[in-house]
C-alpha cells in the first residue's frame, strides 16, 4: 500500500517524495490505526489524509471549520482529476441536494462538510447509505478548551462517530497543539489506540523577527517599499487598528486592503478573493482574517500587535512561506500591547475557567516577545520538542549588538520579587521597586521593605518591563489565573549570590530577508511563464495558484523541459496538469530557447529544433503545433481569436509566432509591432538590454505590450547579436 501511495503522490500531486513525517503518518492510516498528526502550518497536512481516500474504497468524510478552505481544497483536488465535492451554508438549496444526492451514489472520493451542518440525522444518513472509510478532523485543536480557537460544535462529533453503526477509521490533523492539547483532541474525539505523530513545529523556511523600541509607523513603510513586489499580510489586535494601519498604508500610496468583523460578508469576500487572485499584494486583517487562507505565496507576515497566545502567532505567522520559499514574521512589540489583549480576554465571552486559560496563554506570548532566545527554539520548545538546535536565522540569533551587563539590576528585581514572597503581581512590584506611595503598597508595608525605592529614577513603566524581561528569561515565574503572581525560579539563586552574570541585548531592526526573487525568478522565461498563468487562471477564474506555485514556475524556468515527460519530473506537476498544460507551458520555454543561462542548457541545445516544412504536410496532425498557429495568422485571423480557436493562452499563441521567427519563418511585423513606436523600442533596448523584459516594458508608452517587444528582439535579431 505504501508503494501505491508513492505512485498516487508522483502521479496526482507530482512530487517525488514525501515531506518528513508524512508517509509515516500516511502508512499507519493505510494499516487501519486511529491517528492524530501535529504538523506545523504548510507542512503538508491535506495530503496525509487525501491520500489514503484516495486508496481507500467509499468516500472519505473531511471535517474542516471554513468555508473558504473547503473550496480551495476541492477545487485543487478537482483540478487534479480527484472528484470532491463539499457541502456547507454557501451553497444553495438544490445545489447542495444535488451533492448530497451524488454523494450517496458515492461518486465522490472525499466529501467536505463544515461541523456545524453535520447533525445527528444528516450522520446518520451518511452512515446508513454511504461506505465511508474514514473521517478527518482538520484543524483539530478546535476540540480543546485549551485550544486557542475553541468551536463548541467540535465536541459533538465523537458522540455522533460512536453512534455510526459501522464506525470508520477516525483521523484527526492540527498544526498547533501542545503535549496538554494533544491529550484532550484524543479524549474528546474518542480516538481508538491513535498513532501519534509530532513530525515537527519548526519551519525552516521562515525568518522570525520581534522588533521594538521604534517607530513601526516608519519600519512598516520601509520594510513594504523594499518588498513592493511580494505579497504580505499585517495583522492587528482590533478592528480599528485595521483601520488606521490600511488607512496609513493607502495614504502613503501604498496598495492595501482590509479585512475584520466589522465589514459585510460581500466586502470581506470581495477583498479575500482579490488578495488570493493576486491582485491585491497586501491584506490588513484582524484574526477574522483567519485558518482558511491558503494562499501559498504569501512571502511576510507582520503582527502589529502581539498577540493573545504562541498558538494564534504561529498559526497566523505560518501562513507565509506554505510553498516552502523563505519568508519573513515580524512581530512588532510594545509593551502597551498585554495590556490590549488583557483587555480583549476580560471582555471575552468565556468563563472564568476559559479565561484564566487564556490569560497563562498570554503570559507565554509576553515571553516570546522579551525572550533572547532562538525565536524558533523558544516556539518549538513551547509546543514540547526539547533539543532542537538554534535555527541561525531568527532576529535574536542574527543580532550581534553589544551585550550589556545588567547583573545588578537583576540582582535589585530579584530581590525585591523575593521579599514579596509570591503574593503579588508585577504592577506591585514596580510600585515598590519605584518608591510609590500607592495606597495598598503602603497598607501591605511594602514601604518597609530594604528594596523600596531602589529603582526611583525610573519610569514604572521601565521597572514593569525589566520584570518581564526577567520572567521571559526565566529568572521569575507568574503563576496562572486572572490575577498572577510573581516569584523566583530556581535560575534566579546564582544572580543573586552573584556567581552567574545577566547580559540584556536591545534591538529595534530586523534584518533584510533572502526571500526576495531571484535567479530564474527574475528572468524573461519566469516572467512569461507567470503571465501565462495569470491569463490562464483569469480564463478559468481561479486564482494563479492553483496552476502552479511559483517554485514549480521557478523550476521550469531553471531547468527548461522539452518534453512532457521532462515536464512531469518538475516537482508540482502531476498527470493531470500536465495533460491540461503541458502543451502551453513547453510552447512558452521553447518560444524563450537559447534565451537565457540556466541548468538545462546543455539538454536544450541537444534537443533538435524543430525546422520549417519543406512543403505543405497532409494534414494537421503532422504540422509543428507552432506553425500551425502560424498558417492561421498568416490566413488573417488575430492573436485572440487564434487562442479562442485552439483552447490556448493567447500568451502560447504569441510565443508560437515569436518561435516562427527565430525559425526563418516569414511574418508580417506590422500586425505585431505598432510602426510608430518600433524605433523607440529599439533605443530603449540597446540602452537596457534584451534580457529583462520587466525594465523594458516600464520604460515603455503604456500601450507597447510584451508581444511588440518580443516581436522586436526577434526582428532585429538582439539574441544572435548578445
């Protein structure tokens, strides 16, 4: 079975391997074991269970809390030849019959259904009438009150598993649980004896950053002018931080949309999917803006604010860098920002059990934010993974400012901490630490105390985030619960007998990430192969990723198959895209042959070129497909109308024609490139060269199009010349 897993892997999804932990978690499914798998956010947690149906006689149930994630994932799955369907409140009445009536005729491999739609009856129905091998919970924390996004509706599902009369294979999936979290998903969902994978929290591709101590009005606006060309999304605490933040950004002109609770349901869906299709580079949001965003390109993500728990930041942070490019996480902090989540969990609509949770949850995030630690080791560490190494790339790991000695402000905090003896929070401890003539510091005698007014030159405000600090460093503890308390750790016993020294770094920059374009990204051939695919994805109205992540494109543009098995060996391109585009794509490479460096020179060079027909064929069939589209042109018909014709990109279509050219086939250029504008084309080209079209078309009147530049590199032989 784990042979055929491998085959459905190269064959559906068109890669060669699996990503570590996944076949593992894959093969216990397969051998019929309950599972629960954490793996980190992009790491690839569809496919452990997509797979298995997939091999699996009947049709999978997919349990998923978002709308908009069940559609991008049935529709990527209908994209590749797997039928699916999923069933939720956006549909309408007889749609959503005539899927439930078709899902019952099992001609789905999964059905997708939201926990809130799936009542006793409807489980019912779907166990009597439909053979299901398995139910997968996705987004499984949602099950745990010690969760982070907690969904009632989650807790009836095992009572409705145990019910069903033939009870399935059960397996349920999660990015951000902790060792407590983990236990609770099994209770809760009634898992059978689960194999329980942790294939890992860190993501190697991501560049963490907590940045504070300056203006981040005026970081934001450097760090997205240095990356106009990349998509981002910058998340706030409140809707009217949304506000200001998008508002700020448009004012500076810098393209930005919006997205919280507050809008209507059209105006967030409108801005959604704007984001997705690419036309919007740069989303404000709220968490509203939540777990169904699967957009892959998304290269930073920037938290305004910090936020309530490690869980939400990692979840929300890990929605860059899903294609595996590097990507950057910004936490912008300042300390006024606890006391804005302090705030949103007191107004919460938990009770006092639930809050006193999230309140332990914010306190490990107030850590996070101070902490000088590996950013990534301390997130890992959090989740439960012990001994993973530095990750060398992290603000803390990269920052080489001086250390400062701050041994004996330590050594005044702790001991003043220690003279309190765990009765009282930090906000008492900096009045003390202060001098203050606060009402209860003096009823308590606190005034009496040797540590009084040590700190009296200080604002309170300083001395409250110097004992963060301490705690995030873990020389002090806070205890749980509405009202924390504060004591020592056994760390603190060397600083205060002054055996062990406490060194404190202060940053306020974050370093220039490498996930900026590059090589084969910045090339003619990558740029084309992204303009053919927004074309593509415009004609069948979805977005531009789901043709092809831009790895895939990147690959193609670096190794340049030439044939439609070469073009399956490119990671990310399975049977069925290739059969649907592999005609266009190989068009668009061999149109920009000889063009460019690149790996797969050698094998280009060794591939004959196609050569005109020393007469006419006798039929279609044996006529290159590029001079096809050549005799059509030359007949009158325009560029469009040839593409509408043959089912292709107009993008091919012009690439078929450009090929002709090099070829020594005759055109007539007029109907390519505009007359009155072909001299200044060509000035433009011998001050900037042929080779990036990008500077070539900025350069240009806005109405000269990439074909009238290609038309001219071609004509006036600039390639032959270089």
């Amino acid at each position: 079975m784990l042979q055929q897993a491998r085959s459905e892997l190269k064959k559906v999804y068109g890669y060669d391997t699996f990503r570590p932990g996944q076949e593992d978690i894959i093969e216990g499914i397969l051998e019929g074991r309950d599972t629960l798998a954490i793996l980190p956010t992009g790491g690839g947690k569809s496919i452990c269970y997509q797979i298995p149906s997939l091999l699996m006689p009947g049709t999978s149930i997919v349990i998923s809390p978002l709308i908009s994630l069940m559609k991008d994932q049935v529709d990527a799955l209908n994209r590749l030849g797997v039928p699916a369907a999923f069933l939720n409140s956006s549909l309408g009445a007889e749609e959503y019959r005539t899927i439930l009536r078709n899902a019952l005729r099992g001609e789905y491999k999964m059905l997708y259904v939201a926990p809130e739609r799936l009542d006793a009856p409807m489980f019912t129905t779907l166990s009597e009438q439909l053979h299901i091998p398995m139910i997968a919970i996705d987004e499984a924390h949602c099950v745990s009150q010690w969760g982070h996004d907690f969904r009632p509706s989650y807790r009836q599902l095992a009572g409705w598993i145990g019910k069903m009369p033939n009870r399935p294979l059960v397996s349920a999936f999660t990015a951000t649980a902790t060792q407590e979290v983990a236990a609770d998903i099994t209770a809760m969902l009634g898992l059978r004896e689960p194999n329980v994978f942790v294939t890992g929290f860190a993501r190697p591709n991501l560049s963490l950053s907590v940045v504070s101590g300056g203006d981040k009005k005026n970081f934001l606006q450097q760090f997205l002018r240095e990356r106009e060309d990349q998509s981002g999304i910058i998340y706030t605490a409140t809707r009217k931080e949304a506000e200001q933040v998008q508002e700020l950004l448009v004012r500076k002109g810098i393209a930005a949309g919006k997205y919280h609770g507050g809008l209507s349901d059209t105006e967030r869906a409108e801005t959604q999917e704007r984001f997705r299709f690419d036309e919007l580079r740069i989303m404000v949001a709220t968490n509203a803006f939540g777990m169904g965003i699967d957009k892959p390109n998304v290269r930073y993500v920037i938290h305004w604010q910090m936020p309530g728990d490690i869980e939400s930041y990692y979840q929300e942070a890990g929605r860059a860098g899903r294609d595996g490019e590097e990507s950057e996480c910004v936490l912008l902090f300042e300390p006024q920002d606890v006391q804005v989540q302090r705030f949103l969990i007191e107004q919460g609509m938990g009770d006092e059990y639930r809050k006193s949770v999230q309140l332990s949850k914010l306190h490990n995030m107030m850590n996070y934010s101070r902490t000088q630690r590996c950013l990534q080791q301390y997130i890992v560490d959090y989740f439960g993974e012990k001994g993973v190494e530095p990750c060398g790339k992290c603000s803390n790991c990269l920052d080489k400012s001086e250390l400062v000695d701050r041994t004996a402000e330590a050594q005044k905090a702790l001991s003043c901490v220690g003279r309190m003896k765990g009765r009282f929070g930090v906000t008492m401890a900096a009045k003390v630490l202060k001098g203050s003539r606060d009402k209860r510091l003096l009823e308590f005698g606190l005034d009496r105390l040797t540590t009084y007014g040590l700190f009296s030159n200080w604002p309170e405000k300083e001395i409250a985030d110097w004992l963060y600090w301490l705690v995030a460093e873990g020389y002090l503890r806070m205890s749980e619960g509405q009202y924390p308390t504060v004591s020592l750790t056994a760390s603190a016993l060397p600083i205060l007998e002054g055996k062990e020294t406490v060194m404190q770094r202060l940053r306020t920059s974050v370093r220039r990430s490498a996930s900026g374009d590059g090589g084969a990204a910045s090339s003619p051939l990558f740029d084309a192969l992204k303009q053919w695919r927004k074309e593509a994805a415009a004609r069948e109205n979805v977005p531009p990723f789901m043709l092809f992540f831009d790895a895939t494109l990147k690959e193609l543009a670096d190794v340049r198959p030439v044939t439609e098995e070469q073009l399956m060996q490119t990671k990310g391109i399975g049977a069925a895209k290739a059969s649907k585009y592999g005609e266009e794509v190989l068009a668009i490479i061999q149109a920009h042959a000889g063009s460019e460096g690149g790996t797969a020179t050698a094998s280009i060079s060794a591939a004959p070129r196609r050569q005109p027909a020393a007469r006419p064929p006798a039929s279609w069939e044996e006529t290159p497909s590029h001079v096809q589209t050549l005799e059509r042109f030359n007949a009158g018909l325009e560029t469009a109308a040839i593409a509408e014709e043959r089912g292709l990109s107009r993008v091919t279509i012009e690439g078929h024609l450009i090929r002709c050219a090099e070829e020594g086939h005759e055109l007539d250029w007029s109907r390519i490139i505009p007359e009155q504008y072909e001299d200044r084309i060509v000035q433009v080209i011998g001050e900037l060269g042929w080779d990036k079209l990008r500077p070539l078309k900025d350069a240009l009147p806005e109405e000269v199009d990439y074909f009238a530049i290609h038309g001219v590199i071609a004509k006036h032989g600039f390639k032959t010349k270089s």
